[in-house]
C-alpha cells in the first residue's frame, strides 16, 4: 500500500455524514507512515460531483483503473485501517496528488 494507491475499501459502518459503502480511496499518507503501521490515511472517491473547491476531479484512464469520472472528496480525508481495502485498483499522478496536498493546505489554513 504506497502513496498515491487507489484502492477499493469497505468504509462501513460509518456516522453521521461519512462516507460509507464499497468505494475507492485514494492513498495520500506517506510511503513511511504506510510501511509501519496497520492504517493509510485516505480519501474517498465520489462519482456524484459537485466540484467543491480543492477536490480533484479524476477522469477514467489507464493509470486510475476506476470506471467513471470521480471527486476526490478531501474533506473526508481519514485515517483506515488497511483491513478495510480489499483491491487495488490504479493510482493518481504526482500532480493530482499535489493538488490534493493544496486542498488539504487551504481546508486546513482557514
């Protein structure tokens, strides 16, 4: 499981306004972080947009493996247990993944 790593997870069960269900996340915690211990630090994918400002969208290609175009909601960002992610499917760019970076930067400056 390294940085980057788009997976299919179980986020269930879940609380109030989490995500939940079988869905993708992406990696975003460090390869470090992800060699020692049992959790990633993740992102959900949605494929209900609603371009929310400092989510990726991420269109279908041979690099993400997924289906359909998708939000990468990093206000849902959260740590998980890798008991959670079942398959893995594709991964993101360095430069989606610095655009998350950027998201979580102003979500978290203001």
């Amino acid at each position: 499981m390294r940085q980057c790593e788009i997976w299919y997870a179980d986020l269930n069960p879940v609380r109030g306004s989490e995500q939940k269900g079988h869905r993708p996340v992406v990696i975003i915690s460090g390869n470090l972080l992800n060699s020692y211990l049992q959790v990633v630090i993740a992102c959900p994918l949605t494929t209900k947009i609603k371009g929310y400002k400092g989510n990726v969208i991420v269109a279908p290609d041979s690099l993400n493996g997924i289906s359909e175009k998708s939000e990468i909601m990093i206000f849902h960002v959260r740590s998980i247990s890798k008991d959670r992610l079942i398959k893995r499917i594709g991964s993101i760019s360095e430069n989606q993944l610095m655009e998350i970076k950027q998201g979580l930067d102003d979500i978290l400056r203001y």
